[in-house]
C-alpha cells in the first residue's frame, strides 16, 4: 500500500529536519523517496505536524508484576473502563490498563515503540505472552540481570568474557533486548533482608560490589555489542540524599565509554535525585546530576517525572517498595522470584499539597529543563511509577510552557514552591526538542535504526498532530498543546493507518523485538547449572528459555559480539 | 412526585443508576420513560420496565421525590450519586443503594442488598429492614469509605459494616455482623443489640459502640477505663456503663471501642488490668 503524507511540518531531528513543510511518502510500510502520486492514498497534513511515532524508552506494560498490580486494584479499574467497538476489544484502566488498552492509549498519543523493562528471567514466558496480546505498537523487554546470580559468580571471578557469553545467552534465551539492572546487589541483599547503602557495600555471600556488578556489566554490554546501553535504577532509590548516589553510580562507568558514545542510562532519575538528610529537608539534587549530565557525554537518563494522580507504584526494587509500604500504610505485594530478583507493588497517591510530592514533581521538570541537550535525558513517566503514560501530553505541555508550570507551581505545597528551581527557569523547549525527547533520542539510545526518523528506508511509524507551528504559540496555548498530543490526528504505524482523529480505526499487531545474540563461543550450560537449576528453580534449565513461538510476531536483532 | 412500580417481576439484574431525583427533577413522565437502564446485558429503556405515574404535589424545596412500589431486589444503584431529593422504596431493594450519594434522603421500609451507602459522602439512609453485607463500605480494593452522612437501620446488617469509614454515623438498632468498623479511621457506629467477633479489627480511630453481647475483643485491643456514659451524636448519649478499649495496636490505632457492661459479664476480667 501507498502513502503520501502532504505539506505537512515535519519535525524529523536525527535527519536534521526542523519544522520543514515537506511531503512524506510511505511504500509497503518503508519510507522512500516517491510513490505514484495517481495511486497512493493522500493524507493532507496542512497545518499539521508530522513526527516519527513515539518512542517510549521505559514503562511497565507487561509481566507477572504488572498483572499482579491489576488483580491489586479493582478499584483503580471500574471508574475508567472502555466499550468494545467494531474494531477494538473493551478493556480497563487507569494506572494499569489491560494490555489491549495499553496498546490502543499509546497509539491514539501516536506512540508506536514502547520497551517493557524489568523482566524478571524466569516470568520471561509471562511478560512475552502479555506483550503479544499488547497490539498496536512494536515492543520489547529487558531481562533484569543485575542480580542474577550467574553473573554475579562470574564477575566475581572476574571472567568477564565467559560473563558475556552467558549474558548473551539469557537474552537470547529470555528474548530481551537489554541489560536492566535494579538496585544492583541490594535486590540479592534483600532475600536476606537486607539492602546496600552504597556502591562499595558488599552483598552477602556474593563477595561483590555493587561498582563491580555495574562496571562489569558495563563492559559485557560493550563486548556483546548491544545496541543499547546497560539500563540501570540506581541503589538507594527513593531516599533522601540519593542524588549522591546516581553521580557516583554515572561517575563508575566514565571511563569505560568511547567514542562519545553513552555507556549507561540512568532510568526515572526524578527518583534518584533526592538531596537532604531526611524527607522534611527533602531537597531537588537535580541541579547538580544537570551539572554532571551537563559535562559528560556518556550518560543518558529519562525523566520519571511524577504527575498528581491516583497510581500504582511497582518495581523490582523489593527493599524500596517496602520503605513505600511503611510510608504510606496501603496494601502491597512483595516478592521474591525465586533466586533471582524481587519485586514490589504499593498503591500511591501523589499530592498536590504535599511536600514531598510536589517537590518530585518540580524535580523531574528541573531534570528535562536543566539538561541543555534533549538527546540526553527523555520524557517518561516510568509508568505507573510516577504517573500513567496518558500524562505524557501534560508534561509535554510543561516543558513547552513556562506559562503551564506557573499555574501547576500555584496549586501546590507553598513550602515546596518556595523550594523550587523552576520559577527561575525560563527555557522553554521547542516542537523540535519534544520530538527528541519523545522519540529520536529514545530510539538513537537504543540503537533502534528504523525507528524514531523518518528518512528513507525507516519504519513508516508516524505520528500526526493537529497543532500548526506556524499559527500556535506553545507557551501561550499550552491547553491546545496538550489536547493535541493526547489525541493524534494520525498514528501510522508499518505504513497503515491506525489512528484517525484520536480514534482507533484500525486494530494491528505490533512485533516484539528481541536480540539474536550472534557471540563466537555460545555459553556452556554446565552440569553445575543444571543441578543448580534442578535444586533451586522451579523451572528445569531445559525448559527455560523462551521459544520464538511465543511471541505472535517475532522480529529478532542479530547482534555480532566481539566474544 | 414520581411513583414507579415495577411491570413484573424482574429475572435478571438491573443497572438504573437514572433513579435519581436529580435526573428526574423538571422532566415529564414521558420523559422519564425514555431514560436508559440495563437489563442484563440489554439496553432497555424505564418505561419498559417500570409504569411512571406522577402525582402533582406541592415541591416547596423544588426537590423531587421518588416513591418506589415493590420489589425491586434486583435493581442495583438506586440513587447513586444523589444530591438532593427524596427515595421512598415500599418493597425490598438490591445492592449499591445511594452509592456515592452526597445529600437528599432514602427511606426503605423492606431489605436492601449489600453495598447500600458505599462510598456515601453526605445525606441520610434509612432502612427499615434488614441489610446485606458492606454497609457503607467502599468499592472492592478501594480505601476510600464513608465520608460523611449517616446511615440508620432498624434490622439486623452483613458482616464488614462501615469498612475504612472516615466520617459520618452509622446506626444500626439490630444485629451486626463480623468485622463490624473494619480499618475505619473516624467517625462513629454505633449497635444496639448484639454484634459478630473481630470488631474494629484494624482500625486506626473513631469509635465504635455495641449496646449488646460481644463474644470477644480482638487481643490487640487493650482496656482503657469504664465509662457511665456515651456520646452517640449531638444530643443523643447512651447510658452505660461501658468498657472503653483502644485499638487496634497492630496499627498503632487510637480507635475507641465501647462495649456495654451489662450484657458482657465474660468480659469482666478486663476489669483487673485497670
């Protein structure tokens, strides 16, 4: 099928293309030069905007986690439920939205990649049969690793090759696509009911570090070629005086980054910010991580901003979810997979007129705004961390809009306010730094090279929006701003359009990306790990790994690795 | 006023969240007719399922007042959501009565279901009959239970009677049911007669009173004093004496728990830790 997408602005940043009018023409769901203009269908995108589909580098969309929060909240469901129509199946939201809402929510924002974090290997089967159901967009998943106790043994020998090979195997064989490493070491820790307080704590039995899991991992990323980068959620998450924390976590792996190019990012760094002694001199560190971020080319970090709503807060970080749990007394879910992560869930409320909220919420904004370069730091919520993804279109308009921030900034915590960077930051991003922020700099973070652009031979993943550049002046019309991201005009996703007017009118299935780890010498599956397998894991390491027929559209990355 | 009475007996449960004084307020009959419930799974309209008749009265308040003739046990969230207006059921009614209501009255002189006045915020419910499960608790999951209004009932209740209760009375002149205040934080219960085990289990304040036999207090309740008498709302006390206890210690709670000294002598042991 063809496409010509007309007179639209393009904003298109990794091909340098900056509100441009321009046609876009769409061939068997590729971008290429021209198409036959009698027989293609024409999309009259005057006075709009074209950007590539949106790019969501960090939610929890998917997996036992995210089902288990579902099952916790009813009451989180039966005030936002949607109909069956003749094209989409019914569903529910809110914070956590079944996986065919997922789908369709992120497409109607004109989204079109999101990745599923924090898998925990052994519910690999769970989350990929989740993501299958997930339509609409293409996705995938990262395997946490950070304290899985192969790697921890083999860094502890300091083999890091055999380390690679066998890395490389769990994400061939979880069929993830990065490192995800959460509160390194601390989640070992907490299986005996502890945490680690610093990067040079060790973990028990281990007789690691959490710098030498970091590092070490750092350079299995390096050595398997993985196109991203490892993705990591700092120790001492959620605590005051964090912020130290994340410079020293970002200061671990400088000098293993080369060419300019980033070796770590840093994920919901809003959470890993937090300067003060104890939560009532809660202070914003996101000065000083700017400074850093500022001055070195190797990291990148996304926002984790938080939005004043009714949410559910989950994440593998078992210790902080119960540091969560004391503090707000709600019902919780902790657990321990078996022995290789944790995992918590804990209802949250942020509050407007709470000190601690909002000055999370005035950190996250002071992330986006003091970073000078938008390829550094993305926009997410951490869904449903800090908010639900649909909040995208708001934190969209507060970073275009000094205006926005200042009627937020009036309705919350005046002890907050007064606190607050933001009244004395006047940047205001422009449609071309948003397009980095929500999709270029995600996919070029990671390394997904048909995605986030739209330059020839590129996914047709595009996203239309009814806000005209020329006529609209976004720090003023902030509202149209925002109304205009929640509902795309168009969301084109591999050539076919599926969003017309907000409205879902076409039901698609997104493929699930996952890295075929190509490495010289594939990993030995030793007697010692089958027995430890037998003994330790509910699951037999034959029946382990996930077979391509799980996912309903396969669409593996063949990686070379220098191993 | 608006008097509807069911056309036959219904098979299946109905949704008319439309019986609402609020809705009906300045519509005809006929226009009332057209409003839409679901019957199963099927879309139906009021008329079709209910005979509308409206009787000219004097309205001073320009309120509207609703009477219900019948058995309506299987219609659910009458009067959800409420804010001013009269219901008057004559006949049984099913679950969610006045869900989320936030002002105006419903009088029921039969049973009603369970979740009647679940998530109310303000108004009065008067049940003169007995009541299911879940009086004035919240939506499943939910902790967000009554918060103001008060709720009388002249039979007997379910069990988990004002759960996460934050405000508001709660009367009931029969027998209630186990975890009676469950998790509640504030406002006040109070039972005439006898009540079923585990009462303000989890509780973290507010006050609770039974005026009948309790057959244990929860063991992380601790005794507190005795007291001749208490205070039930403005201008109404109930003469004792009653065993004050305090809890629940789990959550470090400061909830008041009084139990009638008379109908409990089991409970007299209590007596030697003051």
């Amino acid at each position: 099928m063809e496409l010509l997408i007309r007179n639209g602005f393009v904003y298109d940043p990794i091909n340098g293309v900056d509100g441009e009018k321009m046609d876009i023409a769409v061939k068997d769901g590729k971008i290429v030069e021209r198409v036959n203009e009698r027989k293609a269908k024409k999309i009259d995108a005057s006075g709009m905007i074209v950007m590539p589909g949106g790019v969501d580098i960090h939610c929890h969309i998917a997996g036992s986690e995210v089902n288990s929060g579902r099952l916790l909240r009813p009451e989180d469901h039966f005030r936002d439920f949607e109909r069956k129509t003749a094209v989409t199946r019914s569903g529910v939201g809110y914070s956590i939205p079944s996986t065919f809402t997922t789908g369709y929510r992120y497409s109607r924002m004109g989204y079109t990649t999101i990745m599923n974090p924090s898998m925990p290997p052994l519910e690999a089967k769970h989350t990929h049969e989740e993501l299958s159901d997930t339509p609409m967009v293409d996705k995938a998943s990262y395997p946490l690793l950070g304290d899985w106790w192969f790697t921890l043994e083999y860094l502890r020998d300091g083999k890091i090759e055999e380390c690679a090979r066998h890395v490389a195997w769990m994400i061939t064989s979880t069929k993830g696509y990065a490192i995800k490493i959460v509160n390194p070491g601390g989640l070992e820790a907490w299986g005996f009911g502890g945490n680690v307080k610093s990067l040079d704590d060790q973990i028990p039995y281990f007789c690691i570090t959490p710098r030498e899991i970091l590092r070490g991992l750092c350079k299995v990323n390096r050595l398997l070629n993985l196109p991203h980068t490892i993705h990591v959620h700092t120790n001492n998450l959620g605590k005051p005086g964090n912020y130290l924390t994340a410079l020293e976590t970002m200061k671990c792996v400088e000098d293993l980054a080369s060419d300019n190019k980033p070796a770590i990012h840093i994920t919901h760094c809003q959470f890993s910010a937090f300067k003060g002694s104890d939560w009532r001199t809660l202070e914003s560190g996101a000065e000083e991580i700017a400074n850093y971020v500022n001055a070195h080319s190797h990291v990148t970090l996304d926002m984790g901003q938080v939005i004043f709503t009714d949410t559910t807060t989950m994440t593998a970080d078992g210790p902080f979810q119960y540091t969560l749990y004391e503090l707000s007394g709600n019902k919780w879910v902790n657990h321990d997979v078996e022995t290789e992560t944790s995992a918590g869930i804990v209802p949250f409320h942020y509050r407007r007129k709470s000190y601690v909220h909002a000055i999370q919420w005035s950190i996250g904004l002071e992330l986006a705004l003091l970073i000078k370069d938008p390829w550094k730091i993305f926009l997410t919520t951490d869904h449903p961390n800090g908010g639900p993804f649909t909040s995208y279109p708001k934190i969209i308009a507060w970073l275009m809009s000094r205006k926005a921030r200042e009627a937020a900034l009036k309705r919350i915590n005046p002890r907050a306010r007064s606190r607050s960077l933001l009244p004395s930051i006047n940047r205001e991003l422009s449609f071309k730094e948003i397009a980095v922020m929500t999709r270029a700099g995600q996919a070029k973070a990671l390394g997904l090279k048909n995605k986030g652009h739209l330059g020839l031979g590129a996914n047709a993943d595009i996203a239309i929006y009814n806000l005209n550049p020329e006529t609209i002046d976004p720090s003023r019309k902030f509202r149209t701003v925002r109304k205009a991201f929640k509902r795309a005009a168009y969301t084109i996703k591999n050539g076919k359009i599926v969003v017309k007017n907000g409205e879902i009118v076409k039901h698609l299935e997104g493929a699930t990306m996952w890295l075929d780890v190509k490495v010289s010498e594939s990993a030995k599956i030793t007697e010692d790990m089958r027995r430890r397998f037998r003994e330790y894991w509910t699951v037999e390491c034959e029946n382990y790994p996930v077979t391509e027929n799980y996912l309903e559209v396969s669409h593996p990355i063949n990686v070379e690795a220098k191993v | 006023m608006i008097t509807l009475t069911p056309k036959n007996e219904f098979r299946f449960p109905i949704i008319a969240e439309c019986i609402n004084p609020d809705i009906f307020y300045g519509k005809t009959p006929k226009e009332i007719e057209e409003l839409g419930i679901w019957e199963g799974n099927k879309q139906k309209k009021l008329g079709e399922l209910f005979k509308v008749e409206e009787t000219k009265m004097e309205n001073p308040e320009g309120k509207e007042i609703i009477t219900i003739n019948g058995n309506v046990s299987k219609v659910r969230r009458i009067g959800a959501g409420m804010k001013s207006g009269e219901i008057i059921v004559h006949g049984d009614v099913g679950m969610h009565l006045g869900e989320e209501m936030k002002g105006g009255k419903i009088i029921v002189h039969g049973n009603v279901g369970g979740w009647a006045g679940s998530m109310m915020k303000g108004g009065t419910i008067e049940i003169h009959g007995n009541v299911g499960d879940y009086l004035g608790a919240p939506y499943r999951g939910s902790s967000e239970g009554m918060r103001g209004g008060k709720i009388f009932v002249y039979g007997n209740v379910g069990n988990e009677a004002g759960a996460y209760m934050k405000n508001g009375l709660i009367k009931i002149y029969g027998n209630a049911g186990q975890f009676l205040g469950l998790r509640m934080r504030d406002g006040t219960i109070y039972v005439q007669k006898d009540s079923g085990g585990r009462v303000g289990a989890c509780m973290k304040g507010g006050k609770i009173v039974i005026g009948g036999f309790l057959e244990f207090v929860l063991p992380t309740f601790t005794i507190e004093s005795i007291k001749e008498k208490v205070k039930i709302e403005e201008g109404e006390t109930v003469a004792g004496p009653f065993y004050l206890f305090l809890g629940d210690l789990v959550e470090n709670g400061e909830g008041k728990l009084y139990v009638l000294k008379e109908k409990n002598p089991h409970l007299s042991h209590y007596e030697r830790l003051l």
